[in-house]
C-alpha cells in the first residue's frame, strides 16, 4: 500500500476541509474494507486448500488474493491523491494531516463516524486519539 511520509504531506486540511471530503473518502474507505474482508477470507480459504492437498485450487486463490491487493493499494491511492491516509483497511480508520500550534498532526476519522470528531498526534495513532472541540473549533 502506498503510503505519504507524514512529515511532509500533500497537504494540511483544516476541520471543515476535512469533513467537505468525508462523502468521497467514504466512499472509497468502504471500497477499502470490503475487499480486505473477501482477503482475509480468500488468504483463509487458500491456506485451507494447501492444507488439504489442492495445491491448484490454492494457487487460483492466490492469484486472485493478488489482484484484490492491487485494487486496495489502487483505492489507497485514491485517498492519498485527496491527501489522507488509510490507516487501517480493516477498521476503516483514516488520517487527514492537519496542523495544530506549528506541528504536524492527523485529524483521525472512522468510517461509520458522522464527521471527524478526534485527532491524534503523528505517534499517538488511534489508542491516542482526542478530540477536536477546543482544538480545531
């Protein structure tokens, strides 16, 4: 998966930047989600058939488990060229690079979440996640 050096981002979004973009990053994070769970469910199935001897059957899996990889890493650059970042494919967690007090930071959005509600430092990741009110409004 292509990923931006977080100290050097496409570009800093503001709250309300952040939040415009949510319908298309939606869009494109659900995608995300949805062909790694057929993944991790195809990743499941070829180990079974190794497993079991059908080593051909195994190899189709893989072929396909190849090409919805690509189609992940295409849909992550799909975020990438709006300027956020698939954080976690499973959970649909994404990160906007925003800046608070002259330091780099991620405004941090899940899917199923109405709107960006929490930021984190670059480190922190989700476990350190804050919320925006009285930082970014």
């Amino acid at each position: 998966m292509l990923t931006e050096d977080p100290y050097r981002p496409r570009r800093l979004f503001t709250l309300e930047e952040g939040n415009r973009t949510l319908p298309l990053v939606t869009r494109i994070i659900t995608d995300i989600v949805r062909v790694n769970g057929e993944m991790m469910e195809l990743h499941e199935q070829a180990e079974k058939l190794d497993e079991a001897g059908r080593s051909v059957k195994a190899e189709e899996a893989r072929d396909r488990l190849y090409e919805l990889a690509k189609q992940v890493e295409d849909l992550a650059g799909e975020l990438e060229e709006i300027g956020c970042v698939c954080k976690d494919p499973r959970l649909g967690l994404v990160d906007f690079p925003a800046r608070v007090d002259k330091r780099i930071v991620f405004l941090c959005w899940k899917l199923g979440e109405d709107k960006i509600r929490y930021w984190h430092e670059l480190e922190g990741g989700f476990a350190g996640r804050k919320p925006v009110r009285g930082v970014f409004t």
